[in-house]
C-alpha cells in the first residue's frame, strides 16, 4: 500500500519548529528538538583526526550510555561512579551514585556537578549499559533526568535540585535506559521497566498528572505526533504494539499491531501523520498513520518489513527510512511510501551499533560501539563518505548530538567535540 505525502499547514508548523529550535542552538531532549536525530547543518565535518576538525576532547568523570543536550552556551550529560564501574573489580552497591555534569558549551570545561544517592537495591549488574543510560531533557528553566527506580529529578540551570518524583522500584538485568520528554507543562517518562507504565508529571513540582498502564517490554523513548486534525498524539512502541495516547490526559486512543514478538528499544520516526517503527530481535517494520481510534491495524497500518534492527533509531530524510542493524553492520534503504528495500550494504569492520545514527544535513554519522564513526550520504545510492575513529578503548553507546555545525560523541571516558577549526 502506497503511502501519501503531502505538506499542509500541520507539517509546515512542524518543520518550522524544528528550524526555530535549532536558530537557537539546542540539542533538548535524546534525538535532539523533534526526536528525529535531525538537523539542517551543512557544515559538520566529515572527515577528522586528533591533529584536524577535533575542537576538543575531555574525560568523564565515569561512564555512562546518555546523550549530551545542549541549551545556549552549556552542556549537560551525566554518567554515574562507585558500582559497576567497567574495569573494575564491582565495587559496593552502597557507594552507586548518579552524576548530572554542566560543561561549558565553548571548551567542554565542567561548571558544576550535581550528585544522585541510589535508591537501593538497585539491579545487581546492567548489561552493557551500566547505570546512567537516560539522556536528560532541558528547557528554558530546569534540567530533567530520569535514573530509574532512582527517580525522575529536576535541576536548575545553575544545579540547584527542583525536586526528585518516584515512578516505579521495579529493575531489570537491561537496565532503564528510555529518556524523558517535555509537553506543555508536562515531562513525560516511559517507565515500562519500573512500573509497566507511561508517567507524565507537572514540570515545576514533580507531581503526578496522569499514568496509564500496561506499558510492557518497551525500552524506546516516546515521540509526538501532529495529526491531520491538527491533534498532538503521545505515540510508542510495546512488544507487538505501536500506541497513540493524549498526552494531555493519558488516554490511549489507538493501538497497532507490528507482528514484532520482542521487546521493542529503536525509537520511532515520522513524517507528517506517518509513524515508522522498526524493532525486535528477529526483525521487523512498519508504516501507521496517527490519528485513528481502537485498533486500527486493518485500517490505518500502510505497510509492513521483515527487516529491521533491534536497537538503533531509524532517520527519516527525503522519502526515504535509514538505519543500521546492531549486530550484522548493515546499513538499510527503504522507501518510506511502500517498505520497499532499496539498499542493504555492510559496513566493513564495524562491530556492533548501540547509538542511533544522526542527520546533519544530507549525511548520516553512524557510530560503532567500537568509536569508528562511518559518514553515509543519505540518497537512495549507498556511497561511504568517510570511516573516522576516535581511538578510544572504551564503549560508545551514546547517540551523537549535532550542536550546530558540530558533532558531540560520548564514549565510555570522553566527550568528544568535532567541528571544523
């Protein structure tokens, strides 16, 4: 089935929020001001080394899987110390902490730190992803972070801490690694590990506005979806579910069926009303339209792929959906109207992918857990622009942000900033 695109007075609104948000320079929330891992920079470098396009590098005080956010002339990231520390012997539960860091937009130099007690016990051992794997979100007035059972936090700009909301004491052996997001006055977590739930809590006091249950084997971050009927639509993906939600008052308001069996981690992407979703163990994917009501998988679902990616977010750019699988090194084509595989070509030596990849322009930066960096034009033709690699013996699980005409890549003991100099 043939999927229409068109430009109406909803998706011209959305395309010029999306160019405000970057005018102003922020990186807000994980996949950046419309979670879609876009940007219209041009001027990103492709090509980079310690001696050329490295603006600077600095250590982390620990590890973590989060994505930095930028908002005006500063950076926050956190990463977390004392447990489970990768290279040492494991350490005490009682001395986990939580970190929230401020850096310096300009030079990376860290301006303050705010520290998190765990609320223990705490999952004897995450998988890969340590402690610290959910990127914060920042506005205009505070910072948001979410660590669990530890709690949903509020920080001001100048790491006062606002308040500090429960959502759930439930652990897994994965780890919480889905980030919050910011609607009207609300910030909204996907707590599916810790409470089988979608939470949203008032900004400035923390309290709780609405939950709505049922929310099972989700690790991906929530996206809004602008209608047709100029609605906004909370949208996510469960095991074998996608689910459009109010996010005014928490009501479901259609589900969809993805025919993924697995948990499901990738985000979702979309365009217009379209959401596309890939996910799942064995693979898969799939094109919904929003704004329907009940289950609307006979009616609204457009098509649907055997091939997908367990872990990494797809992009969205130019009728086309672009992704990476995380184990197999393949980078994936499809057109976005009909599901049609365009391309699938193996990226040599890669490794495993945990960081979805970004769009800065019309090239995709696709980071390796191993730190190489591969640079794809984004067209229907695959062509490898650049394989660039940062040489540091650490995990990269971090999504890359796009900070103006600037890439941020977090590893395991660095953040690095790339941009031309």
């Amino acid at each position: 089935m043939k999927v229409t695109s068109y430009l109406g007075t909803m998706a011209l609104a959305q395309i010029l929020g999306c160019w405000m948000a970057f005018s102003a320079g922020n990186w807000s929330q994980f996949r950046g001001p419309e979670s879609q891992g876009v940007s219209p920079s041009k001027e990103v470098p492709v090509t980079w080394s310690a001696e050329k396009n490295l603006q600077w590098k600095i250590p982390l005080p620990g590890p973590g899987g989060s994505s930095p956010v930028v908002h005006g002339e500063r950076i926050w990231v956190t990463y977390y110390t004392g447990y489970g520390v990768p290279g040492t012997s494991g350490g005490d539960m009682s001395e986990l902490k939580r970190h929230l860091i401020c850096l310096n937009r300009a030079d990376g130099k860290p301006l303050w730190t705010n520290t998190v007690d765990a609320v223990l016990p705490e999952q004897q051992k995450v998988r890969d992803h340590g402690y610290a794997s959910s990127t914060p979100a920042v506005d205009a007035e505070r910072v948001y972070v979410f660590f669990g059972k530890s709690g949903v936090l509020a920080f001001g700009h100048d790491g006062r801490s606002l308040w500090r909301a429960d959502v759930g004491s439930k652990v897994h052996g994965w780890g919480s690694a889905t980030s919050p997001v910011l609607h009207n006055e609300t910030v909204i977590v996907n707590a599916s590990v810790e409470s089988d739930s979608l939470v949203a809590l008032d900004k400035r006091t923390g309290k709780e506005v609405w939950r709505a249950d049922g929310i099972r084997e989700s690790w991906n971050t929530p996206i809004f979806v602008t209608t047709d009927g100029n609605k906004t639509e909370l949208v996510v993906a469960m095991m074998g579910k996608v689910l459009g939600f109010d996010p005014q008052r928490g009501e479901q308001l259609w589900s969809c069926a993805t025919d993924i069996k697995w948990y499901m981690v990738p985000s979702l992407v979309k365009h217009g009303d379209v959401v596309y979703c890939i996910g799942g163990r064995t693979g898969g994917g799939l094109a919904v339209r929003a704004g329907g009501r009940g289950d609307v998988t006979s009616t609204r679902r457009l098509w649907t792929l055997t091939k997908g990616s367990n872990v990494p977010s797809p992009i969205f750019h130019d009728g086309h959906l672009y992704w990476v699988h995380e184990n197999l090194g393949i980078v994936y084509c499809v057109e976005a109207a009909t599901g049609k595989v365009v391309y699938e070509e193996r990226l040599e030596n890669a490794g495993q992918f945990y960081p979805s990849p970004v769009l800065a322009g019309d090239k995709l930066y696709c980071v390796s857990r191993r730190g190489a960096v591969y640079v794809i034009a984004a067209r229907p033709k695959f062509e490898l622009l650049a394989r660039n690699d940062f040489g540091d013996r650490s995990s990269f699980d971090a999504s890359p942000v796009i900070d103006g005409n600037r890439l941020l890549v977090r590893s395991d003991r660095f953040l690095y900033c790339v941009g031309t100099k």
